[in-house]
C-alpha cells in the first residue's frame, strides 16, 4: 500500500465527517479552524513568554528603576496565564469535536454493517474495526491535524519576530524548527512505516484469536490441543511486541536528533548574536531572547516523531474502516424489518413474504403475495406461514454456487428436516430463506412470522427479560413471561446472565434462545384489539461457547391465550447440538408441543425448517430433504 492510497480514505472520512454529509458535525470545519487557532495561540504564548522572560532577567541585571520593568513583568503574567488559558480552551473545542466526529463515524459503519450480512466474518477483527480503528480519527484530528497546523504558525510567526532583531538567528532557527518540525518526523514515519502499519492488522488478528481461543477453550481442553491454540495467540503477541519496539526505538533516535536540531539553534543564535553585540549592532539584552526563543520553539515539537508514527498508523486504521463502508453489502442484513398490519380482513397480506429473483448482485426488496396458498385457511386477523421455493440456486453473493435446482414446499403445520455433510450449504439455505442474502437464481417466498434459532445462539450479559426482547423488542413483561414458560424455562425475568450464558446451563441457553423464537408482541392501535402481532425476522447470533448441560423444567399444558396469535415459520438449526441425550430430548419435546396445532384458534401450528444432524429430531420431522 503506498504512501498516498494510505492516507486518502482518511483525507476523505476527515472531509466528510466535519462537512455537512450525513453523521458529519455541525460547523466542522469552523470548530477546526477554531482549534487550530488556540493551538496556534497557546504554542505562541509560551515561546513569548520564553522571550520576554529573558528580555527582562537581563534588563534586571541592569539595575534599572522598578519601573522600567513594569510592561515586560505584565507581558510575562499576560503570557503565562493565556498560554493555559488558550491549551484549556483548545483542547475542550478540539476533543468536543473529534469526540463527535468518532461518535459520527461509528454510526455511520454501524449503520453500513446494518445493511449487510456478515455471517462467516471474523468478528475478533470486525470488533477491532468498529471500535479500536474508529478511534484513530480522534487521534488523527488531536495528535495530528491540529498540531502540524498550529505549529506551522508558529514557526512562521516566531521567525519573522526574531528576523527583526537579526536576520542571520532567525535564518538558522528556521533551518533548526524544519529539522526538528519536519525531517526528523518524516525519517521517523519512514523508518517506522512498515511496523506501524503491520500493527493495526496484527491488533485485529490478535483479537480474532484471542476471541477463537475463549470461545473454543473447552473444546481445545478436551482435544489437548489447547497449547498450539495459545502458542498461536503468543506468536501474534510477539510480532506486535517487536513491532512496538522497533517503532520505539526510531521514536528515540528521532527525539535525539530534535535535540542535537535545538542545540545547533541556541548555538547559532549565540554565535550570531554575540557577534552582532560585540559589533554594537545589536543591544546585549536582546542577546537572550535570540538564544533562549529556540528552546521554547523546539518544545512545540516535542511530540512531532510520535505524532508521525501516530499518522502512520491512524490512515492505516482508517483504511480498514473504509474498507467496510465501501463493501457492497451481503443481503438485506436488518433493513428490511417490517411491521405486520393490523386488520379485521379475513385474508389479511402475508407478512414478511418475500420474492427474490435471480438477482446475483443485489437483494430484491420484500413484495406481498396475495395468492398465498395458506391465505385461504387462516383463521380470521391470522397469517400462517409457510415457505416455497422454486428451481432455487444458492449461495454467497459473488461466490459459487452451493446449491441449485431445489424445489421446496412447506405448509402451516408441515416439519422438514434439512440433512447434509457440513459445508454443504444449510446454513446458506437458512439465510436466503430469511432475506439475509439474495437467492442466486429462482424464487423463495415466505409469508407469516420467520424465526430462526441458531445453533449457539449468544446470550448476552444482562437480564433474561432483555435476552428474550431480542425476539421482540417492545415485548411486555408478561409476553416475556409466557414466552419463558412456553420454552419450559422457569427463571425469573429479571435474573442477570453472564456473557455468552456462563451462568446457564446448556439447556437454559438453549431454551432462552427459543424464548427469543417464541415470544410475540401484539400492539393495539386507537384501542382495537390485537388481531396479530408485529414481529421482525429475526437474525443470526455469534455462536456461544459450549457449556456443560443439565436437564431443563418440563413444559407445563399451555394455556389458551386471550387473543390467538400467528404460528412463525421457524428455522431452526441444529437445535440439539452440545447437549445430551436427555436434554435434547426434553427439548424437542416442548418445542413440538408449544408449535403444535391448537383446536381452541384453529391454527395449524408453525411450519418448520430443522437443520440436523440427529437421528432422531428426523424421526420425528414429516419429510427430510437432503443435500449431498
């Protein structure tokens, strides 16, 4: 990656974001301007405060009247109380705003990433793009940006104030703050370049394995393979490590040669002024503010060969950040969410229907289809789901094709199992059903609620109550509550799980996860009565780790419900992966008997695609389709 590809998408996120485009800051550019500007004077007001200061030692030295020190005594209290004045207000307006402008650009990757289906990414290294590589656009703006500007000014202003007094100080100072200000930062990025840009890359694989080697540990521990795991994970440590030192040690050379850059200006102004004062041209108290000005103006530059290396790595950091906003996004992700009708109509549309056709490129958008074939049989403000698919080919948006050439029909009620070698394209069936990523060819409709219980669906670390909302997010306490009880789950709502349910047992996930799939949420507009309820498809989690199951409560005879309510078309996969035989059992159990017909609503019961591997969840399935 060349030098000027590297920093072009950070040139292009830094215009953006402080222009007035989408998620960009308000006034941006002003507020920019306005830091660079207190920055500019807050450097300025310390190298004047460096050469009144002398100017006044050595007219002290005189021993001239009190009062003839009175204006340099102000200008040194002027000076030194404004530089942190003017350093306080600089940094308040210049973080405010690359606060803002991180804030701007996290929105817009999650809202990009929202667009998309990211199913089989690396997540450790997506999660460090999201979070660590968005950060770098505050440094780019506090530790870069801002200060080159500032510093800039001051050079300028210094060089020209001292030019007045002599001509020959102000040459060799200028040639000292372009050694210390521009050459020394510019070897220490080229010399750096290649370990600082190899580190942002090796933060995201070291999360990447780092999150593997969690999420997996049991696994590892019980194949005793968990020291090649973790001498994987210390190997990346290491290549960090040296890369950290090498970036260390050209910083300190670097800061060195700003040093030996300093001296030779103080030296030079020395020589020159002495001279110039030995010859009459010049007055001897003018003498210390030609040789200590110097040392004020190199402290502006003190962070320069830190700021480069951070330049260096910022536009690569932001490159990685560009690179997901500007990948065309994999199916339809969380945008097409939509919200059943309410309706009094006995045939009511579909809702979450979708026809998909052979688009390789893009997802199609959802279209209703009135000629559903279970429209007919819904009782009365129901839909019923049910899937069809025809000479359907599928696969990954710009990869092979995995399937092609399948036909399938299921109606309300109807269980069909998918069977098939891994890697053979179930899962890939399972998100072109849900409209996460388009079909490659052929059609495939859905009508009713679809939901999808993942093999290791996540549980996060907050209340059950919060988990299960995931399913329905305006779900009430007592939806809640009953969806809990239809999985046979009998924990109280408000007990808080740990991250990737550490504090449940493999069967509690499980059944938490199928709260997710069960729980429905029935609003009421202007006082009418609920006739169906609003449910969004709902997405794929990162898989938890595995954990040690224990068998769950039994479900207790369902209640009937005050209001019948839509069976889902539920996509279940593997649904008994990582537990024992019991558990398994007593789980599929609940799940039959909660999506059963019910004769009370005349509905049908929830039409299933189960995903397996076992034996005997396909006993107990109507027809098993499969692939290999």
């Amino acid at each position: 990656m060349s030098r000027a590809s590297a920093w072009r998408p950070a040139a292009r996120l830094l215009r953006s974001l402080i222009g007035d485009s989408e998620h960009g800051v308000e006034h941006g550019r002003r507020l920019l301007g306005l830091s660079v500007i207190l920055a500019a004077c807050a450097s300025g007001a310390s190298v004047a405060l460096m050469g009144v200061s002398g100017w006044l030692l050595s007219r002290a030295a005189e021993l001239p009247p009190v009062l003839y020190l009175e204006a340099a005594a102000v200008g040194v209290r002027f000076f030194g109380i404004s530089r942190g004045v003017f350093r306080y207000a600089e940094r308040l307006i210049g973080h405010d705003l690359a606060l803002r402008m991180q804030g701007g650009l996290r929105m817009r990757v999650y809202d990009h990433i929202s667009r998309t289906t990211l199913l089989g990414r690396r997540r450790g290294d997506l999660l460090v793009r999201v979070t660590a590589d968005v950060e770098a656009i505050l440094d780019l703006v506090v530790r870069v940006v801002v200060p080159a500007c500032a510093a800039s000014l001051v050079i300028i202003g210094t060089t020209v104030l001292i030019g007045r007094f002599s001509i020959g100080s102000a040459a060799v100072l200028l040639v000292s703050a372009i050694l210390a200000g521009v050459v020394m930062p510019w070897l220490t990025q080229r010399l750096s370049r290649a370990a600082d840009e190899s580190m942002i890359p090796l933060r995201g694989l070291l999360a990447d394995r780092t999150r593997e080697l969690a999420h997996a540990a049991p696994d590892l521990v019980a194949l005793g393979v968990e020291g090649r795991a973790l001498d994987g994970v210390l190997e990346v440590d290491a290549r960090l490590r040296a890369a950290e030192r090498r970036a260390a040690l050209v910083r300190g050379l670097a800061t060195g040669g700003q040093v030996l850059a300093a001296g030779v200006a103080v030296i030079g102004a020395l020589l020159i002024g002495g001279q110039a004062v030995a010859d009459g041209r010049m007055g001897g108290r003018i003498l210390a503010v030609l040789v200590l000005t110097p040392l004020a103006l190199h402290e502006v530059f003190a962070s320069f060969n830190a700021a480069a290396q951070t330049f260096t790595r910022a536009a690569a950091a932001l490159h990685r950040v560009d690179d997901v906003l500007q990948e065309e996004p994999i199916g339809s992700g969380d945008s097409t969410k939509a919200e059943l009708p309410l309706t009094d109509s006995p045939n009511p549309l579909p809702h979450s229907s979708h026809h998909h056709p052979a688009l390789p490129d893009t997802a199609a958008p959802h279209t209703a289809l009135p000629d559903s074939p279970t429209a007919a049989t819904a009782p009365e403000g129901l839909i019923m789901p049910s899937l069809r698919a025809h000479d359907l080919a599928i696969g990954w948006p710009g990869g092979p094709w995995v399937l092609e050439g399948l036909n399938l029909d299921i109606a309300p009620g109807e269980r069909v199992a998918v069977v098939g070698p891994s890697g053979i394209g179930k899962t890939t069936l399972a998100a072109t059903v849900m409209g996460l990523i388009p079909p490659l060819a052929g059609t495939v409709e859905t009508t009713g609620r679809v939901r999808y219980l993942a093999q290791d669906a996540h549980v996060f670390a907050t209340t059950v109550s919060e988990n299960v909302r995931i399913g329905a997010r305006d779900a009430t306490d007592e939806e809640v509550a009953e969806a809990l009880r239809r999985a046979g789950l009998e924990i109280p709502v408000d007990r808080v799980v740990g991250e990737d349910g550490a504090t449940l047992s493999g069967g509690e996930a499980q059944r938490l996860a199928m709260a997710r799939v069960l729980v429905a949420h029935a609003p009421v507009l202007d006082g009418a009565p609920p006739s169906a309820p609003a449910a969004a498809p709902t997405t794929p989690r990162p898989a938890a780790a595995p954990t040690t199951p224990r068998p769950a409560a039994a479900l207790t005879t369902p209640r009937p419900a005050a209001a019948p309510t839509a069976p889902p078309l539920l996509i279940l996969d593997e649904p008994t992966e990582h537990l024992d035989s019991e558990t398994a059992t007593r789980l599929m159990d609940d799940l039959w008997a909660t999506t059963a017909p019910d004769a009370l609503t005349g509905s049908p019961g929830a039409a299933m695609l189960v995903i397996t591997h076992d034996r005997s969840v396909m006993g107990r399935c109507d027809r098993v389709l499969r692939f290999g």
